[in-house]
C-alpha cells in the first residue's frame, strides 16, 4: 500500500481513539463511583413497599373508547 492511501483512515483513527477513552473514562467513573461493587444490591434498589420483588404491578393504560357520532 501507498503512504498517501493510509492518511484515508486518519479520521477512522481518530474516532477510534476518542471511542476508546469515553469507553475507559466512563469505566473509571463507574469503578470510582461505587456502582460495579454489589450488582445484587444495586439491582434490587428499585424495588420498595409499593413495588415489590417478583410481582407484576404495571399494567398497560386502556384504549379510550371512541364515541360513534350521532347523525
């Protein structure tokens, strides 16, 4: 391959390496910020009184019915 064919992938290059340190970046905040620690623990958070663990409580709104228009 020519010299001149390989600066086509600079740009290629260059959003690679930007992928790459959002990708170890957002790693690091995550590691920094407690949140890779207990994922048993984390997943269960949302759950409360209200909403509890292994029950269905969301349900799916109705359709409004259409009125039929008197003529």
């Amino acid at each position: 391959m020519d010299v001149s064919s390989y600066t086509d992938l600079i740009p290629i290059l260059l959003l690679g390496i930007a992928f790459f340190t959002v990708a170890v970046s957002a790693l690091y905040w995550s590691a920094k910020k407690g949140q890779l620690r207990d994922f048993d623990k984390q997943a269960k958070t949302i759950f409360t009184e209200e909403e509890p663990e292994g029950e269905i409580s969301d349900t799916f709104p109705e359709k409004k019915k259409r009125r039929k228009k008197d003529d």
